[in-house]
C-alpha cells in the first residue's frame, strides 16, 4: 500500500554542519492504490495546496489529485480529483490572483494522446 506522505520542514540555521530540523505537522493523504504528489505551494490563507496523482479516488486508470489542507495543522479541507479513462498526473499547481488554482501536468485521455 503506498500512500502520499508531506512533511514540511524548516531549517533553522544553513550555517551548521549538522542542520536542524523542526517539523511544523506531518500528515499522510491516500489509500490503497498508487498516489503521488509533485507540487506544494502555500496559499494565501496559511494552508497549502497539493497536486500530484492518485490511482486510489479517481476514475479507470490515475488521475490528477489537487488537495488542500488546513492551515497550522495540515489536515484535509477538500480534495478534487481531475481525469479520464487512462492516466493524467498533475506536475505543478500556484494560486491564481482571484482565488482559484492553476495545475499543469500531462493527460493520456484527451486529446491526440
């Protein structure tokens, strides 16, 4: 079972030679089948937004996953998963100066293939 695992950690002093590390929160996202994230960007409320690909929520095949969490504590807040009858992965995701999100990333299902 492999499941998509986000850590977000900041470095404190780049000046060691032994760096430390502090984890702000850790939270795993997924289920029984193949999913991935590629991309994370925090938005403009504190929380962040995920894109990558599940094959365990979305149709035949892999689809493109765009999740975003909860501020502070990384929970889930929504997921929407995007795709046709074969395989679509999302590679980037930024949010947009109205609010929404943009995802780039590659289809096998629309268009000439």
């Amino acid at each position: 079972m492999k499941r998509l695992i986000l850590s977000f950690l900041f470095i404190i002093n780049l000046g060691l030679v032994q760096a430390q590390v502090d984890t702000l929160w850790t939270n795993t996202f997924g289920g029984s089948d193949e999913d991935g994230g590629w991309s994370v960007q925090q938005t403009d409320d504190g929380g962040y937004i995920i894109t990558g690909y599940t094959g365990y929520l979305g149709n035949d095949g892999v689809d493109v996953w765009l999740i975003k969490t909860v501020s502070l504590n990384g929970y889930l807040h929504w997921a929407q998963t995007f795709g046709g009858d074969l395989n679509e992965y999302g590679h980037s995701v930024q949010q947009t100066t109205d609010g929404g999100y943009i995802i780039t990333g590659q289809t096998a299902s629309f268009g000439s293939g």
